[in-house]
C-alpha cells in the first residue's frame, strides 16, 4: 500500500518590516547598485534578469523597460535612477563595447554582465536583500490589487504556481488583518 504523506500547509509570505528595507534602500551608494534595488523592489526583478538586462531594454524616451521580454512602464524613481546610471556609466567607460545595462570595471573590458556577487554584494548583510525585496514588491501587489492570481502573472510574468501562491499567502494576510479587533 502507498504510503500517504501528511498535508503540508504552504506558508504564508510576510512583508518586509518597512526599517529593513530602509536600511537596505540607505546602504546602496553607488549608481549601479540604486539601479539594481529600484529593479528588485519597484519590478520584481530577479538578480538573474537585471544582470541579463542590456543597454536596448531600456527607452528612457518612451519611459518603458523590458525585462525578460516583458514591457514594463517606468516610474519616476527608477527613471531617476536609470539616468544617473547611465551619466555614471558614459563618463566612467566611455568606450566600452559591453552592450549590457549594468557593467563594472571588469565587465566593461569585455561583452558579458556583471558577476552575480558583484550583483548582490551592497546588500550582504542586509534584512533586505534583493531576492526579497522582490518577493516583497510580488506581495504588496497582491495586498494592494487583491489576491488575484491572474493579474500577479500578467503584471510580473510569474508561473501559474507562484502567483498562487502569493494570492493565497496574500488573502491569508488581509483575512488576518480583518480579523483584527479595531484598537
């Protein structure tokens, strides 16, 4: 006879505590790395599709990014970021070949992104990392919009399973809070 596992209740994401991403938005100094958390925490970006992200993804004319071949409208804060991004990197490496949004002094000399280290290094020791400022951009979707799987897949481009997954933990999150007693 088959043996039966128990059910495994899914967890229930949490937001992030408004001070860890504070801290983290307050460690970045350098141009490249405020463009890197404006992807994460403003697009739900992954560290994987901001160091694929190329120099032609980006329409500051037009006010439209594309990540990971999905078109997204740009908001004041990452155009903000994007052009003193782009000003850093016109004047540091003029020359360079590297067709790639984001480059450092090593991956300017050639065509590849920058490391994933290089990447997600500014936050290391962070509450806040880029991955979870991510998964918190996702949820606050969810929270702000309802927890409708479908619109979470459209905007972000998530698989049927993850956007699930965030509508659930977001209406476990909003029953909660209506379970409350008004103070």
């Amino acid at each position: 006879m088959p043996q039966v596992r128990p059910y495994r209740q899914e967890l229930i994401l949490q937001p992030l505590k408004p001070e860890y991403v504070n801290n983290s938005v307050a460690a970045v100094t350098k141009p490249a790395d405020r463009l890197a958390v404006a992807l994460a925490a403003v697009h739900a970006a992954r560290s994987g599709a901001i160091r694929r992200l190329q120099l032609d993804d980006l329409d500051i004319g037009n006010r439209k990014l594309v990540i990971d071949g999905r078109v997204r409208p740009m908001d004041e804060l990452t155009l903000h970021v994007a052009r003193e991004w782009l000003d850093h990197r016109r004047r540091r490496w003029p020359d360079t070949a590297n067709p790639h949004l984001l480059i450092n002094k090593f991956s300017a000399l050639g065509t590849g992104p920058v490391s994933a280290v290089s990447l997600t290094a500014p936050l290391r020791g962070q509450a806040a990392t880029l991955e979870q400022l991510r998964v918190d951009r996702q949820l606050e979707e969810a929270l702000s919009h309802g927890p409708d799987a479908l619109h979470l897949a459209d905007v972000f481009g998530l698989d049927e399973k993850t956007a699930i997954r965030y509508a659930n933990s977001a209406r476990a999150l909003l029953d909660q809070a209506a379970e409350q007693p008004l103070q």
